[in-house]
C-alpha cells in the first residue's frame, strides 16, 4: 500500500491521480482529515482513510499495513512540529519501508521564514529509524497566483524582492517528483533539492504577466517596512504581512533560486517554464 497524507489539499489531489496512473487503486491510500472531501478518490476505488496529524489513534489505523507513506507537510503554520512528530511516530510504528516528507529547499541550512518546522521535522524522521526520502521543495510558481491575476487587471504589483531569483515549478511538477519516488527504488535516506530550471526576478515576472495579458505590468519594489506597511493598509492581519515580507526577504537573499536539476532529472523532463504557468492563470494561450 501506498499512503499519501494530505491528499485533499492541492498538491495531494495531483499526487493521488498521478498514482492512479502507475498503480492500481486498491494499492492507493488517500489519508485525509476529511473522508467527506475524498469522493473523487473513493468514486474509483482508491482506500479513503481518516487521517488527522492532530489525532494519533486516526494516523495509526490509516497506516496500517503501509509499505510507502508520504507525508505531506501540514498547513497551519505554528502547530506543525507536533503534528508531524505525531504522524511520523506512527509512520514508523507501521512498519512501513519508506517515508517521503514534502520539506523546503536546503531545510537543514536555510535562515528562510518557515524553515525551522521542516528542518524540525526532518530531525524527528532522521531519529524515528524509518528510511525516508525528503522532497525539499521550492516555491510553487501557483504561490503568485493572487499576485499575477491582479496584476493582469491592474497593471503592477509590489514586493520587497529586490533583484532576487525564485527557482518555481508546479505543483504538477513536485507532484510528479513525489511519484516517482513512491513508485520508485533507491530513494532511501535521500534528500532531494527540488527546484525549477529557471530562476526568475519580479521585473521577469511583471514581463511575463504583460506579454500574457497583453498589456503593460510594473513591478514596483519597495523597502521591507514600507511594504509590510502597506499589506497592513490593505488589511491583511500582522503575520501574514510579515510571512510575506520575510519571504521576500528570502528571496531578495536567494535563498528560493537554487537550481540544481534535481526536480528535473526525478520527473524525466524540463520544468514547467513560468511562461506557462502564467498563460495558463490567466484563461490560456488565446488571451
Ligand atoms: N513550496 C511552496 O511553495 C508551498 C506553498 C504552500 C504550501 N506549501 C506546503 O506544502 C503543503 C501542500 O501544499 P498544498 O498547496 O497542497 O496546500 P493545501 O492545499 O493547503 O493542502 C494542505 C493539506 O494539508 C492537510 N492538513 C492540514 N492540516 C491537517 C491536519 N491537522 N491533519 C491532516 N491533514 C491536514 C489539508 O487537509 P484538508 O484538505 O482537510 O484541509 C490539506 O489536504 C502545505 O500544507 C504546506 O506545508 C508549500
């Protein structure tokens, strides 16, 4: 059996219908927090399984009898340490031969806002003894999805980036990776840094966004304070602008634009180019 945790969210949904693409449904566990949300999978005969990285009794009976499980990293923020001890505690309880961990780029050295839950959580699979491959991801090109359909409307968006790259891909694309390391040999105890082929800069992106929306598109860049002022202004609450202005931060200091091949050489082919991303967030290549 192959279990995928999260498999209602995004990333999760692309995994599961990529397996079913290698492997037979019944060999296919879709561990959710949610069963109710899970009819696609359940409607072609994948194994829906409650499971809540908040409740250790769901995570053990969604584990068992699992040969593969990818955990993918949990959403809020804060709590996750926890939550993944308690599902990577029950992942080595079932026995199974293999944790993959969707992590970030350079977990175990990167001073990136975010970081120190997966390089924790990547400590705590180290120590529970179970094989494990870590998917270090990169920056999903679809995070700017808000930011490249307002900027097709209004013709510019903000950040504090600077002249900082951002090596992106697709959800598609990790997604893919994921597969390819639970359908795969040879992934024990490995840790993949995995990245877009290109990296971009913002000025690229506003370039991207105007040859797609057939208009013109600025980037404007701000410093840090007067860009977190003015998420502020725009109402966002306070971690959330300052998430996004230490993201930037980040990126402003490269550390989202490694682009080592790795993603590519595990999916078999070059990386979603922006270009696409972009045409296709903003209805297609007919726009
Ligand atoms: N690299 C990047 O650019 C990037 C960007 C955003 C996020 N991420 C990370 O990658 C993960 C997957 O991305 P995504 O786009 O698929 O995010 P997503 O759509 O928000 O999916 C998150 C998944 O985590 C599940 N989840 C959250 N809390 C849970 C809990 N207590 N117990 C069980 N499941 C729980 C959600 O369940 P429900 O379906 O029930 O809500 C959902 O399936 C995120 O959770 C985050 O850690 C990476």
């Amino acid at each position: 059996m192959i279990v995928v945790t999260g498999a209602t969210g995004q990333l999760g949904r692309l995994v599961v219908r990529d397996l079913l693409e290698k492997v037979p449904a019944e060999r296919i566990v879709a561990a959710v927090r949610s069963p109710e949300k899970a009819g696609e999978f359940a409607a072609v005969g994948v194994d829906v399984r409650r499971a809540d990285y908040d409740d250790p009794a769901s995570l053990e009976s969604a584990f068992a009898g699992a040969e593969k499980i990818l955990l993918i990293s949990g959403s809020e923020v804060g709590r996750r340490i926890a939550q993944h001890t308690a599902t990577v505690e029950a992942a080595a309880r079932s026995g199974a031969r293999l944790l993959a961990y969707t992590s970030v780029l350079h977990a175990d050295t990167t001073p990136l806002v975010l970081a120190p839950e997966h390089k924790a959580t990547e400590d705590v699979i180290r120590g529970a003894g179970i094989p494990y491959t870590f998917l270090r991801n990169g920056w999903y090109t679809e995070v700017y999805a808000d930011t490249i359909t307002q900027a097709a409307r209004t013709g510019s968006f903000i950040g504090s980036a600077n002249a900082g790259r951002v090596a992106s891909a697709t959800r598609q694309d990790y997604a893919e990776a994921a597969v390819a390391v639970l359908t795969g040999e040879g992934h024990e105890n490995k840790a993949y840094e995995l990245s877009g082929d290109h990296a971009w800069s913002f000025p690229e992106l506003a370039a991207e966004i105007a040859t797609a929306a057939g208009r013109p598109v600025n980037y404007h860049n701000l410093s840090p304070e007067r860009h977190r002022a003015t998420l502020l202004e725009a109402g966002l609450p306070e971690p959330v602008a300052d998430l996004l202005v230490g993201i930037d931060a980040g990126v402003s200091a490269g550390l989202l634009a490694a682009t080592p091949g790795e993603l590519r050489t595990l999916i078999g082919r070059p990386t979603t180019p922006l270009a696409e991303t972009v045409r296709e967030l903003l209805g297609g290549p007919d726009r």
